[in-house]
C-alpha cells in the first residue's frame, strides 16, 4: 500500500526521541568544528566559502543550543539541520564549483536523513539530489568538476545506499509487526485469562460467602446459629468484655412441646420462625439475634443497659403476643435478661439468664424477668 510522502514531519514522531538528541548533539558539535575550521582556512583563498562555512558554524552551535535547552524539539531540529545540510549541499556543489571528492558528503546527508526522519524523507531527499545533480550535470547550468564516471559512481553508492536502508528499514518493519501482532495475542491472551481468573474468583467468593453464611445460619429461622454466636463471643475482646454494657436476652416460647403436640411439627415450625423474624424485627442492627437451640432464642444486644434490654424484650413479648396464626389462639414468650459483667464468659452470663427465665416461667410464664446486677 502507498503511503502519502511526508517531508521531514515535525514534531509528531518522538520514537527514539533520546538517541536522536545524542545523534544531533554529536553532529552540531562535529560540524559546528569542523565548519569553523574550514572557515578559517578558506578565509583568505575563497571569502565567500570561508563566510557560508563561518555561517554554517554558527547555526550548528545555535542549534546546538537550542537542542540542550529544548529536548522536546529535536524533531523540528532535526528537520532544520537537515534542510541546512542540504542548503550547504547545494552552495558548495552548484555555486563554488562542486567537486566529486565532496560527495561523501552527499551520502551523509541521507544516511542522517533516513535515520532521522525515517524511509519516505530519505528517499525524498535521494531523489531529489540526484536529480540535481544529474540535472546540472547534463544541463552544465552550474559549472562542476564532475565527470560522467563520477556521476555514475555516485548515482551507484546512492542506489546501493538506498538499497541498504530499504532492506533495513524493511527488516526492521516486518520485526516490529511481528512484535506487534505477538504483543496484541499475548495481551488478548492476559486478558481473557484475566477475565477468567476474576469470573472465577468472584465466583469463589460467592461460593466462600454462601458456605459462611450457611455455616453460620439456622436455616429454619434464618437468625445466627449457637456454633456462631459462640465464635463471635469468643473473638469478643477480653479488655472490652464487661467494659461496655452489652446485654443478652434469652427468650423461650412458652409451652411450644404443646403447640407441637397439638397441631403438629409443621405449624410449630411456623411458629418459631414467626417469632424468629418478630425478634429480628425489633432488634437493632448491631444486635445479634440467635437460635440457641429447640425453642429457645438470643438477642444479644451490645452497649445496652439492663434497664434498656428489660424494655426491649418487654416490647418483643409484646409484639410477638400480637402475632397473628390463624390455627393458634396466642403465642406467648418468656424472657430472662442478664448483662455483661467483668470476667463474665458466656456461660457466666447465660447462667443469669437462664435464671431470670425460669423466674419468668415460675411467675406464669408471658413474662420478662431482669436476673439481679451481682
Ligand atoms: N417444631 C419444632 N419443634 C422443635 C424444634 N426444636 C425443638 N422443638 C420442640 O420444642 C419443644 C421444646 O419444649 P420445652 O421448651 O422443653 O417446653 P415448652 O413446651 O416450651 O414449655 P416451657 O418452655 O416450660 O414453656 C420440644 O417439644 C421440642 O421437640 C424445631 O425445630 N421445630
């Protein structure tokens, strides 16, 4: 495919930006020398040379200065320097009598060319000097030394010249679509891995969060089950144990073997799990509601009073009293509560409890007994 011809494109390509810079670095400080020095011995044979070379010596120091302060412009620079060299190229060969021992010079220009501004300059500038020189060869417009062998020499390095680069710059081309295409395959590859590895992560840990989750449910009620509680009282920290006023209701539906008896398993399954998502219902978001076994429910509930956890359960027997199952006259709970003492474990604290609870069975049962602050 064809690409569009572009001379010496300024400012867009920064590939090989740093390399460029110490390449033009070494070329401005070479040339801005060697053109002093050609200055000064020409000076008095042939003024007008000595006065472009003492010019060219200039702008190879000024460019020089501009590129140390500005790295950023080395693509403008370059482009500079090189229609510079060119101009030069065109003094020396058309108007001060070009000699064929200065076309090494001819070939450095477009060596500096191809590395600088890449293929299409290159060859732009091969053409156009060879039809220069070709042309005032044939034309005798300006007058050189050229011979015709010396044409043809010359039109041979630059053909072999152009040969070089364009095998290189081919070579170098397929390698870098070859990178190219390499480096999109591994990156789609990655990707997909990627994409694969977070499906399957996020799967896991749905997976992770369900098993724990169901670990740590009662799946009939849905409330947390003792083997939790009992792990989250045990991870409760000690300095903090007692420290607060946490405080736990324990809560026992009354005369639940007879619900069951009466009207089978099925219903009092129902009822617990009525009472269960009353409880939860009324409790706060920080308290932990569980099934700790048979008909007997927890609400442990952090930073709350004795006091606050008697309303509490007050208001839950109330609530529940209220429920409403169709097959059941009334379900009733009973309640002990019991707060958090220093050096209480859970046993401690479900002792109390257990005792205020029977107290409340004892008093008739639909009742809520607070167990004494020892
Ligand atoms: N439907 C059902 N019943 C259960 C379940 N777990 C335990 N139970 C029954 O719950 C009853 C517990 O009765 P208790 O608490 O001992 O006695 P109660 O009849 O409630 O009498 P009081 O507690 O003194 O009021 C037993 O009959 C158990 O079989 C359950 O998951 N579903």
């Amino acid at each position: 495919m064809l690409r569009p011809i572009q001379l010496f494109p300024a400012l867009t390509d920064t590939v090989n930006v740093r390399y460029k810079v110490i390449f033009l670095n070494n070329v401005f400080t070479f040339a801005g020398l060697v053109s002093l020095a050609m200055s000064v011995i020409r000076w008095n044979t042939n003024p007008f040379l000595g006065k472009v070379d003492l010019l060219f010596a200039c702008a190879a120091f000024i460019l020089l200065w501009i590129l140390h302060r500005h790295h950023k412009m080395v693509e403008l620079i370059a482009s500079i320097a090189l229609w510079l060299c060119f101009v030069q190229f065109l003094i020396v060969f058309f108007l001060a009598n070009g000699n064929p021992t200065r076309s090494g010079l001819l070939l450095l220009i477009l060596a500096s060319a191809f590395y600088l501004k890449g293929r299409q300059a290159g060859y732009s500038m091969l053409a156009i000097i060879l039809a220069l020189v070709v042309g005032n060869h044939l034309s005798g417009l300006f007058p050189s030394e050229f011979k015709n062998l010396d044409i043809l020499s010359l039109g041979f390095y630059m053909l072999a010249q152009f040969f070089i680069i364009h095998n290189y710059e081919s070579l170098r081309e397929t390698q870098t679509s070859h990178l190219k295409a390499l480096n999109a395959n591994l990156e789609a590859l990655v990707k997909q891995r990627t994409e694969q590895l977070a499906a399957v992560n996020s799967a896991l840990e749905k997976e992770k969060e369900n098993l724990t989750r169901l670990s740590s449910t009662d799946h009939l009620t849905g409330l947390s089950n003792r083997h939790h509680f009992e792990n989250v009282f045990a991870e409760y920290s000690p300095a903090t144990r007692g420290k607060t006023s946490d405080a736990l209701i324990l809560i026992d539906i009354d005369n639940f073997k007879k619900i069951n008896d009466t009207y089978g398993h099925v219903l009092g399954d129902k009822v617990l799990k009525s009472v269960a998502a009353c409880i939860k219902k009324h409790s706060r978001a920080s308290d932990i509601t569980v099934r700790w076994g048979g008909d007997e429910l927890i609400v442990y509930a952090p930073r709350t009073s004795l006091k606050q956890a008697y309303q509490l359960a007050e208001k839950m027997r109330k609530q529940i009293h209220l429920l409403d199952i169709t097959e059941i006259d009334t379900i009733t709970i009973s309640a002990g509560v019991a707060v958090l003492q220093a050096g209480d474990t859970l046993s401690h604290l479900l002792h109390r409890a257990d005792n205020a609870l029977y107290e409340a069975k004892q008093a008739g049962r639909n009742n809520v007994y607070s167990a004494a602050l020892g």
